[in-house]
C-alpha cells in the first residue's frame, strides 16, 4: 500500500501530510510534517511554531532550510547528528506519540497486513529528514505493536 496524502484512504490518512494532532516533549504537534520539518530550524520558538502547521504549509516552511550541508538538525536547542542514534530514538519518539492518536491508530491498523511503502520519498539519508524506509518501517513496527 502506497502511502501518501493524495492516495485513498487508509493510505492518505497515514501521510505525515495528514492532521493527527500528538505531543512530544510538551510540544503540541498538529501532524507528523509540522514535527519533521521543525527539526530543521535550531530556534525551539520557531520549531514550536512550525510544529502547529499541517500539510504543505508544514512542507514548505522547512523547504529553503540547508541542513544537509553540515546534516545537523534539532529539537528543543539540542543538536542531532542525521546519521546518528540519538535521531533514530527522537523519530522513534515521535512516532510512537503520533501513535496514541486515535485517527491515526485506526487508519493504521486499517491497513490490516499490506506492505507499506511511499513512493514518493527519498531513501538517501542526506537528503531528507526521514526517509521512505525509516518512515514505513516504524509505521509497520507500530503496527504490529497496536495488534498485540
């Protein structure tokens, strides 16, 4: 199943485009997008700000950031190396706190067994502040977890 925000539902509703309000280090996020795109501004105002947006005015307010020229990004005046451990567990975080929203959860679980996957995504962790097999893999992983 091809997740992404202009495919049908339940895929649309899994996109990080969607509008699954979650919170995480007492952060108040109104999507999955707001997050990730917070984590290319080091100033923990803007990132707060940037947090509440959803869909493509999440997108672009991170679009002309440069972090991967040094591949430093952030989250609460904390630095986080891209390749690191450090991020995997803060997008661990993230994820599994977007995961105690309900529209989310039933979305997923809508998905019963399906191969998840994203199409559109990139996969070179260089490039991108999550890539397609980080972002299917832990909606996999939460979805194993959510059938227990």
């Amino acid at each position: 199943m091809d997740i992404g925000s202009k495919q049908g539902y339940p895929a649309s509703a899994l996109s990080n485009f969607a509008p699954h309000p979650f919170e995480i280090d007492g952060v108040q996020c109104a999507s999955a997008e707001g997050f990730l795109q917070s984590l290319k501004f080091s100033n923990p105002e803007m990132q707060k700000h940037v947090c509440t947006l959803v869909g493509f005015k999440a997108k672009l307010a991170g679009k002309e950031k440069n972090w991967y020229r040094d591949q430093t990004l952030y989250w609460l005046g904390k630095e986080y190396k891209r390749d690191g451990d450090e991020y995997q567990d803060l997008l661990d975080r993230a994820y599994d706190a977007l995961s105690l929203n309900d529209s989310f959860k039933r979305a997923l679980l809508a998905t019963h067994d399906a191969v998840l996957t994203h199409s559109i995504g990139k996969n070179d962790i260089r490039a991108t502040v999550l890539t397609r097999s980080e972002f299917c893999s832990r909606l996999m992983k939460i979805r194993a977890r959510l059938k227990e």
